[in-house]
C-alpha cells in the first residue's frame, strides 16, 4: 500500500487517497495562497525549482499547490531514521546524498539520478531545492550544481528531446513557525532547458553554470530576496513597518496577497537604492530600525499596533462585548479540541533548529488529528441522539476548534490593544520613544518612496 522508492514515480491508490488529506493540514497549518499556476506549462516535463527556508514544509507547499503528483529531492541525512524516511518516501520525496553524508554514500546518487530521469518521463514534476539546506532568513543563496546536473544528465540520456521546462517558486512565509501564519506560493514564468543545449554541448561546465545563474536570477524575481547582509536586520524590519504605506502609494487597496508581495519588493528596491544613493545617512535610519525593534519585542507589540496606534477605543469596546458573547462557543471548541492541537507543540519543546519546528509539528497533526477525531467521533454516535445532533457534532467539532484558537488570538490582540491605550494614558516613556523611532522610520521612507 506504500509508496516505495523503486515506484515512487508510479501512481499509488494509497497515496491518492491520503494526499488530499494531507493537503487540507498542510493548509490548515498555514494560510496558504497560490499565485500565478497559470505559468505551470501543461502536458511537458517540468521541474520545480523553490528557495528553501523551512525544511519540510517548503515541499509540502509544493504539494498542497501543484494539481500533479510531484516527486521532491532533498538532503540525505533527514531520511536516517526509519520512521520519518517511510513518511518522507510516502510523501514522494528522494533522498540526495552529499559529501557530509560519507563518501561511500555518493554512489548511491547514481540510482537516485536514473530514477529522476523516470519521473521526469512521467511528468509527474520533479521537485528540487537548489541551494541544497534550508535557513531561515529572506535571502536567496548560492545555487548547488545538482539542478543543473540533473536536467542536462536526463536530457543528453534522451538525446535533448525532453524538452525540459524549469518553473522557478517563491514561497514566503509569514512567520516559519506559528500555526496558522500565512504562506504565499509564487509561481513563476518557466525557463526552457533547450535555450542551453548548445552551450551544453561545446562546453558542459559553462553550459550547466549558466543555466545556474538563469535559474537564481529568476527566482529572486518570485521571492522576497534581501541581497544587502550590512543591513540586512534593517530592510527585513522596514518591509513590515512601511507595507501599509506602500500599499497606498502603489495604488492598491488591501494589505493582503500578492499585493503584500509587490509592495515589500518595492520597499526593498527603494532601500537597496537609497543605501547605495546615501552612505552617510543610511546608519541613522538603521540605528533608529534597530532601537525600534528592540522597543517593539521588549513592550510585547506587533507591528499592526503601533500602525493603527492602537485602534479606536470605541472598536475596541465593541470587540470585548463581541468576545464577551462568543466566549461559550470558545469554551466548547477549546475543551473539546485542546488535546490535538497541544500535543504537537509538546512534543516539539526541544527541537532546536526553529525551522524544523512546524514540518515536525505537521508530520504528527497528520496523525494525531486523524486519530484523535476518529476516536471522539466513535464514542459521540454512542453518547448522542438523534442522528442529526450526531451529525451536527461530527461537522461542528473542527471548526469549533479553529475557532477556538482564532478567537484565543484575537484576546491576544484585545489585551495588546488595551495595554497601548493604557500605556499611551499614562505616558510610558518606552513606548513614546518607540513612535518616535517608528514616526522617523516612516518619514524617511516617505522620501526614499518618492
């Protein structure tokens, strides 16, 4: 019934069934937006090239996105154990073996490599992250040569007939870890292999580093890239505290995808330019980025806060007496839901990299959610009666819980709002320094926007 990697390019009833399973948590876990699949040539051989910043879950994305059933390769050592290697090969995902792992090792790319010239026939897509680890910031890294390898390699062992077709991916998230945060999966224009093959065939070194560079050039075109390491803390603060104001100046209407994407791209154009156009003052604006960082994580605020300067006090009257009056609802959702969501994070506590934090919590959702549900949708059909209050508890209880955690949130940013006012009435001196520095950094942004 499992995939095994000898077919793992062949159809599976087993994996059919699962998959949309799978997704539906994928998505559940991050709100996820897809942009632009339109680009995805239909029918042909494509390979998916995405930048690789939160482990597993950068192929899970893939997953949940793609209408094909996609086969990914990735580093070795995450398949050593033996559980999580059945999970990864279940998932459709090949193991790519590197120095680090052994030199005897090595030789096992080579099945790994024939294999992918079987996926690539299948056209099931071939899913493939270039700069070979993940890391957790906004930044596109050198390209490894294993993409480059691996298309020409299938090409010339099929005489460059496959016609192979590269569709560069950024994937942004919103935050690597919480659950719930946003992920927007950017699809871009496809890159034709062929436009290579004769560079390929005088000289295949410079034939593979071109279409290397092709492909790294176009993905920074689908993902936000923040090239300046100098200012880097800077640029990455900036993108959220001016996005309102962007937005507005470019013409559009919401704070929300893509057009979030288009405004933090043209915010970090405008400082890429500015930082280059203005040695002499550009440490002041990133002293002031930085001073207003440290204020916002020491007086526990989000950037939306400070952007709205705390909202109307009447709004926020009205959200209480709201939640006031949802607070049953959330009891019943929270009771009944607190064991599956708690136990992922739980079991997650010592897990050092952060960007393994969400793929491990999303592998055990997958069971935990499904057994869980199962077991108190057995024990509701014999405690409930009639039939349409079984029903009624059998839909009712999910979305209960999302509304549970989303209504917990929500009191967050209540009492967020609330601790502003307070703050605010009594002229904290913190958070009077904190607007100046956030009043500096917009007003600066005004002029470099021009």
């Amino acid at each position: 019934m499992a995939v095994r990697r000898e077919d793992i390019e062949k159809k599976s009833l087993f994996y059919t069934i699962l998959r949309p399973y799978v997704d539906l948590v994928t998505k559940t876990y991050f709100r996820t937006k897809t942009h632009n699949y339109k680009n995805v040539p239909k029918d042909e051989i494509v390979v998916f090239a995405l930048n690789h910043q939160n482990a597993l879950m950068d192929a899970l994305a893939i997953l949940a996105t793609v209408h094909t059933e996609p086969v990914f390769l990735a580093r070795a050592d995450i398949f050593k154990k033996k559980t999580i290697g059945k999970i990864l090969t279940f998932l459709r995902i090949l193991p790519i073996y590197r120095i680090r792992d052994g030199k005897e090792n090595l030789g096992n790319n080579d099945a790994i490599f024939q294999k992918t010239i079987d996926v690539l026939k299948n056209k099931n897509g071939l899913v493939i992250l270039p700069e070979g680890n993940h890391a957790g910031f906004r930044k596109l890294r050198t390209l490894k040569k294993g993409i480059s390898r691996i298309v020409f390699e299938a090409e010339e062992s099929n005489d460059f007939k496959l016609n192979i077709k590269i569709v560069p991916v950024g994937l942004d998230w919103s935050n690597y870890i919480n659950f719930r945060s946003r992920l927007f999966v950017n699809y871009g224009e496809p890159i034709s292999v062929s436009e290579y093959y004769d560079e390929y065939k005088k000289n295949a070194p410079r034939g593979m580093n071109m279409l290397r560079e092709r492909i790294a050039k176009e993905l920074k075109k689908y993902m936000i890239h923040i090239e300046n390491d100098e200012y880097y803390d800077m640029f990455d603060a900036i993108r959220y505290v001016y996005l309102p104001d962007m937005i507005k100046k470019m013409g559009l209407r919401k704070v929300k995808q893509p057009n979030s994407f288009y405004a933090q791209k043209e915010i970090i154009k405008k400082l890429n330019n500015y930082v280059d156009s203005n040695p002499d003052k550009v440490g002041e604006l990133n002293e002031k980025t930085k001073r207003y960082s440290e204020l916002l994580k020491k007086l526990n605020f989000r950037h939306w806060v400070i952007q709205k300067d705390g909202g109307l006090f009447a709004t926020v009257c009205l959200k209480i007496i709201l939640a006031i009056l949802l607070f049953p609802i959330y009891i019943c959702g929270a009771i009944l839901n607190y064991l599956p969501y708690k136990v992922p994070v739980l079991l997650t506590k010592k897990i050092k990299d952060p960007q393994f934090v969400s793929s491990v919590r999303n592998v055990i959702a997958l069971i935990v959610f499904l057994v869980y549900y199962f077991i108190l949708f057995i024990v509701g059909a014999f405690v409930l009666d009639p039939w349409w209050m079984k029903l009624l508890f059998f839909i009712a209880t999910p979305f209960a819980g999302l509304f549970a955690f989303h209504y917990f949130i929500h009191m967050k940013k209540i009492f967020a709002q609330l601790r502003y006012k307070i703050k605010t009435m009594f002229k904290n001196k913190e958070l009077i320094e904190l607007k100046e520095c956030y009043q500096f950094v917009c007003k600066t942004m005004d002029s470099v926007t021009k």
